[in-house]
C-alpha cells in the first residue's frame, strides 16, 4: 500500500510542489476533503386551518465542494436559470466547477429560494408553459436569431445534443422584484453564517449579478469580497443618483450608505461577451454602476472577453463555452490581482510535500 502511494505521490508531485502551470492544474485530479449541502434562510408557516401543521419554505439551498488543502477564497456559483450553467461546458467537458476545484478552490453551487433544489415556496404560484426555447437562442447571445449562430461562437453549433442539454436543463425563473429581495436576503444570510468562510467571491450570471449585489447590501459582515457578474442583467444604484428604479432587471435603488458596501469590496467586474455594444442597455447600466461604485472609492470595471481578454465568440454564459479553460483563466488572474488566491498562512500551493502528506495519510 505505502508503495502505490508513493508511486502516487511522485506522479501527482508536478502538478501539486510548486505553482502550477495552467496546463497541470487542468490535468491534476480533484482531491476533496468534503462535500455537502445545506438550506439557508426561509421561514415557517402553519396550515390556516390547523395551524400545528407547518411548511418549511422559501429557503435557499447552498451544496459545497472542498478541496483538500483548499484555498481562502470561496466562490460561490450563482446561476440564473440552472446550476447545470457551471457543471458542464455547453458539449458536456468540464465546467467551472471542476475547473475551480483543480485549482484548490472551495466551489459552493447556490440555489436560491423558489428555484431548483430550493422549490418549496411559502406562497401559492400558477405555472404556465412559456415557449422561450427559440427566443433564448438570441439571448444566450448564440447568434441575432434561432438557428443562426454567430461565425466563430463557442458553443458547439453542429451538436444538437449540447442545444437540447442547454434549453433543458433549465429551471422555472421568477424574475420579479419580490424575488430578488428573498433570494439575496437568504444569500446574505448564508454569507454572515460564516459556512462559507470569510472570503467569497459571487461568481454570477445574468439575473443573478443583481441579486449578488442586493446580497452585499444586506450582508451584515465582511465577508463578501468581490463579485465577478458574467452578462449581469441589472444594477444597485444609490439613492442620490436621481436613477429612476426598474423591474425585472434593475435599476435598483439603495440607500447611499447601503451601496456603499459594494465600493468597500475588494473588486467587482462585470464580463460582457461577443456582439454586445455600448448602446446595449444592461451593458450601459454596468458602466453607470461601476463609474457609482468608483465615486465612493470602490474598484469596479467593465471587461470584454474579446478587446480586452483576446477571447473570440463568447455567449451570454462564457463560463459554459468550449474555451472556458481560458476564461477561467482570465478570471483568475482577476483573483490573483486583487489578492484573492492565497492559500491558509500563504503556504505554496497550499500542499507542501506531498510525497510526506500521503504517508500521513496512509498512517492515520
């Protein structure tokens, strides 16, 4: 037994002695100390008629992967449709997930109250069909319309496997005010809870990079460092901007000393893929918001994928796309420059002699 281990040892130790190239942290192996979920937030309500039977609802659900010998920085994958988003990549290779998890990072997958594995609502709802399958193809930023995919997209356009997995793998969005405050309050809960460590990134999407930032408003500690919104649909604005508020999609309107957390953070940057210009109005309103958060000595910038990462063809979700490899790498380097990788007590790598650590933990 000590031999394979040793063997092990000596075959993992390029990948794990010293700071790892891009191409070894993608071929290493997820080693994880623990994994798990639990539900955060919510509240308990009786029955009218027999008010001894009670509901548990409107909870959020938080699963967790932990790495061993992890880094200090969480990231917290916040969807907007499905979880699925950061699993896999649009084929089915390797997602952000894992790709983060290689890196030693702790991965936390959030479902926020009244969606996936958070369903349990505490108020009675209708659902009706809506035939959005060919309308999101343009959203997803895919191609201008169904089935025309922009020349060069990274999504694998001659697969129809990998379009029926992206339009299926849905969940049912409630895209309302009201659900924006319920899922960031439970966000937030989950983040002062300490359950999450006291260094998270929100690693957002969509509809979920408003709530990431109502999150930091309500959030009653620091542990909440930065926020990396992906296409993010929606901004918090302070209430002296004269900014009118609006739904389902922002503007939101805070008080001046509650957006001032978001200055306070490490940094945000808000991620625009292809073919979005400056006249496109979600994007327009992550300059406004970040030029705010600046003002009040924060550190938040807009980044295209393509002029400013040199990433050609990226979707609404480039998380998910057929390069996502390079695009965790940008963000990163993102983490790196803001002081975000270090490991406990800036050990190298966090794993040290690993030919040593294996023995440990034959012996044990």
């Amino acid at each position: 037994m000590l031999a394979i281990v040793a063997l092990l040892a000596f075959l993992l130790a390029p990948a794990w002695g010293s700071a790892p190239s891009k191409r070894q942290s993608s071929s290493r192996p997820i080693l994880l100390e623990k994994s798990g979920g639990f539900v955060v937030g919510g509240r308990t309500i009786s029955n009218p008629r027999s008010p001894s039977m009670t509901l548990s609802c409107d909870h959020g659900y938080m699963e967790y992967f932990i790495p061993w010998k992890p880094r200090t920085t969480s990231l917290v994958m916040w969807h907007s449709a499905t979880t699925q988003a950061f699993q896999n990549r649009w084929d089915g290779g390797e997602g952000y997930k894992d790709i983060f998890l290689r890196r030693h990072y702790p991965v936390y997958l959030w479902d926020g109250p009244r969606v996936g594995r958070a369903n349990w609502a505490c108020d009675s709802y209708t659902y009706t069909p809506f035939y959005y399958d060919q309308a999101n193809f343009a959203a997803w930023n895919f191609g201008p319309s169904y089935p025309n995919f922009w020349p060069g997209v990274q999504f694998p356009t001659e697969d129809e496997e990998a379009w029926h997995q992206a339009t299926s793998s849905r969940y049912v969005e409630f895209d309302t005010t009201e659900n924006i405050h319920m899922q960031s309050q439970a966000a937030a809960e989950a983040a002062d809870s300490g359950k999450l460590g006291d260094s998270i990134v929100y690693i957002a999407n969509s509809a979920s990079g408003l709530r990431a930032q109502m999150t930091v408003v309500k959030s009653n500690t620091t542990n909440i460092k930065a926020i990396v919104a992906y296409e993010g649909y929606g901004c918090v604005f302070p209430a002296t901007s004269n900014i009118t508020a609006g739904a389902p999609f922002g503007p939101m309107i805070v008080p001046l000393e509650d957006f001032k957390k978001l200055a306070r953070l490490t940094a945000i940057q808000f991620v625009w893929g292809d073919h979005r210009t400056e006249s496109y109005p979600l994007l327009r309103q992550t300059r406004q918001a970040a030029q705010y958060i600046n003002q009040y000595g924060g550190n938040a910038d807009v980044f295209f994928l393509a002029k400013d990462g040199g990433l050609n063809g990226s979707t609404h979700s480039a998380f998910a796309d057929m390069d996502n490899d390079r695009v965790a790498d940008l963000m990163e380097g993102f983490l790196q420059k803001n002081g975000l990788t270090d490991y406990p007590d800036d050990e190298e790598d966090g794993a040290g002699n690993l030919d040593e650590k294996w023995r440990q933990w034959d012996s044990d």
